[in-house]
C-alpha cells in the first residue's frame, strides 16, 4: 500500500534465503533457462522482445531507476520494456515498483517475463517486520530531465503573439525584474478569470528543412506571474517566480493546465516516420542522452505521446582522398545514432528525449520509426 503523504512504507520481509538473497525464494518461480530461448516457442502472432546476451536472472530495484533504465539491464531494445512486464496480484501494474524491490526474469509460454519474487511457505515460517522510508514508485524516464518542459508553453505560433498580453513596464520603474516584483501589462483580457501566466520570451522560429513550412516560435520560459489587477488597461501584474531577469516586451502565456502523466506505454508509430530534429535545448551542437530535441512533426502527423523513434545521423559527407577534383565530397549513408521518446505533442511539432545515443547527433538528423531487427 502506499501512502503518499505518509512518513514510512512498511513491508513483511522474510528472513532466511529472501533475506540472504539465494534462490530458495524463487522456487515458485521458473527462470529463463536460456536468455536465448528459440523463437519457435513463441504465441502465434506475437514477436519476442530480444533478450541480451548476458542477461541476468535478478534484478534489486535502486532508487534513480526507471522502467526503461531496468529494462535496458535485459533487453536489446529497452523501449520494448511493456512486452516483459508480467502483471499479477502483487504488482497490478508496472509502474507500482519500489527502489529494494527484487524483480525476476522468467520464462512463460515462450516468451521472457519480469515478476517481482514471491516468497514460498518455507520463507514464512520466520517474518519480520522493517520500516523503510517511503519511496515513491519509479517512473518509466528520468522526469528530472523533462520536469520545466510539462506546464511551460515551448512553442508559439504568430497567431497567439498577436494577442497575447506583454510587459508594458515595471512599477519600480526597472530596466528588468526578477521574482516578487510588480510590472504593467497590456492587452489582458479585462475581468478574464485567468490568473496564472507563464512569462516567455520569444526565440526563433521553427521551420519544416523539408518543405520550409513555419511550424511556430521558441517561447523560452523566464518566470511566472499572478494578475493582480485586470479591471484597467494597462493591468498589474506580480512576478512570482522568475529562471532568468524578465524583460518588457515578454509576453505572458495562460499557465497550460494540462497535466502530465509520466506513467505512459512506450510504443512504436504504427506507420513510418520521416521526421527530423529542427533544435535541440541548451543550444549545445552535439546532442547527447537525456537531451531535448524538438522534431518537426506533431499531432496532425500522427505521432503521440510515448512513440519511440530511432535517430539516424544523416547527411554526413566525406572527403574521398583519391576521387577527381571535383567529385571528391561523397555522401554517407544513414546510420542508427541512438534513441528517441517523445514526451510532448503540439499539432506541428513535438518534444522527445533522447534516450540513448551511440554515435553523435545533431540538428538535422533524421527521426524514423524503429526497425524490427
């Protein structure tokens, strides 16, 4: 059970191999015999996750683990992590696992599944009772790395800056403000019920490489702020948090009320993605794991929160050493560079961390639906 608001996550542990860790525990439990069981033993009409070639039986759930940080200890793919999960009485559903948590691998009808031990009669003859401080059940990411991406709008369009309201000025007559000061704001709605914004600065635009469509603005996020008083023109508005100095002419965006749900299916598109990272955030040149990208392609194509793309390191040229003058630039195939889930979907673009990267990725690399290999 757990209690969110509590101090404490009790469990009955059992003494004996559970506590010792051996494999007594297990004994209602058939381990995958071979990490590389045949796919002939397979359901019909159903694939087989690949397992890893040194992959373990056991795994102790550790507090910073994620469903796909464990799930990547045994599959090649660890986005396939929802194929593995066996749901049972114990855990009702993945997302309810706990940092000392002890999972194992076995095998069912021929295909590799994760349970959490469950302990036999031999290991409840001596309970013992431990308080443990309550963790709260691991996510399937690092939300850490996507936390300031969730309620901030990242991404405006033209439309929407010609009506939202912007700093007129400070009342203390600032050049700029941070968290606690007061400033003027013009075109608020008059007696709008809204009283939440976000502050954002706008940045450059979005465009399509592919067809040079504007997809929409960078709206960097520079702090909060509460409408103090609307009944006017120019309004009063109090700055409550601020992440970098506010200037006037930013412009304020409702706080978007959408809530964020971290516990979502990782999933393949259905049909093939060609797509492509337009920026990245931090404005490095090498993009790496656990980086947000922004890709030109949103809901109105088809992709939804938790599609999980391959990124493929594109339009790489090399220089031929013995080729003619003038043709010694030879352009390189694509090639697998890592890794993509995406996060955030608005209709024209959206929002993915990178999972894993094995090779370098950069702006203009290609996003793709995965391969079946």
């Amino acid at each position: 059970m757990v209690n969110y608001n509590g101090l404490v996550r009790v469990k009955v542990l059992l003494l004996g191999s559970l506590l010792l860790g051996t494999t007594s525990a297990f004994a209602a439990i058939t381990p995958a015999p071979d990490a590389q069981e045949s796919a002939a033993a397979q359901p019909a009409g159903k694939t087989t996750p690949a397992l890893r070639e040194q992959v373990p039986l056991q795994y102790v759930v550790k507090k910073g683990d994620t469903l796909w940080s464990i799930s990547n200890h045994f599959l090649l793919n660890a986005w396939e992590w929802p194929e593995i999960w066996f749901v049972n009485g114990q855990v009702r559903n993945p997302h309810k696992i706990y940092p000392g948590d002890v999972l194992s691998l076995m095998v069912r009808n021929g295909r590799p599944q994760l349970v959490v031990q469950t302990p036999t009669m031999e290991d409840r003859l001596s309970p013992q009772v431990r308080a443990s401080t309550l963790d709260q059940p691991i996510a399937a990411i690092p939300i850490d790395a996507i936390r300031d991406f969730l309620s901030s709008p990242r991404i405006v369009t033209k439309e929407q800056m010609k009506k939202a309201p912007y700093v007129l000025d400070f009342v203390d007559e600032h050049l700029m403000a941070g968290a606690a000061s007061k400033f003027y704001v013009r075109r608020l709605p008059v007696n709008d019920a809204t009283v939440d914004y976000n502050v954002v600065r706008l940045g450059p635009p979005y465009k399509d490489p592919q067809s040079d469509e504007l997809l929409g603005y960078q709206a960097t996020d520079v702090g909060y702020a509460e409408i103090e008083s609307a009944a006017k023109d120019p309004g009063i508005a109090l700055l409550t948090k601020t992440t970098r100095e506010v200037l006037v002419g930013d412009y304020l965006i409702p706080v978007d009320a959408e809530s964020f749900d971290a516990f979502f299916y990782p999933h393949a598109p259905k049909n093939n993605v060609n797509g492509t990272i337009i920026s990245v955030y931090d404005g490095v040149t090498q993009i790496g794991q656990y980086q947000v990208v922004v890709l030109n392609r949103g809901s109105r194509d088809g992709i939804e929160l938790g599609h999980v793309l391959t990124v493929m390191q594109s339009n790489r040229i090399a220089k031929d050493p013995y080729a003619t003058l003038g043709n010694s630039r030879v352009k390189l195939p694509d090639a697998k560079a890592g890794t993509m889930m995406v996060f955030k979907v608005a209709p024209r673009v959206s929002f993915a961390l990178i999972m894993d990267a094995t090779r370098s990725i950069k702006v203009l690399d290609k996003a793709v639906k995965p391969s079946s290999d």
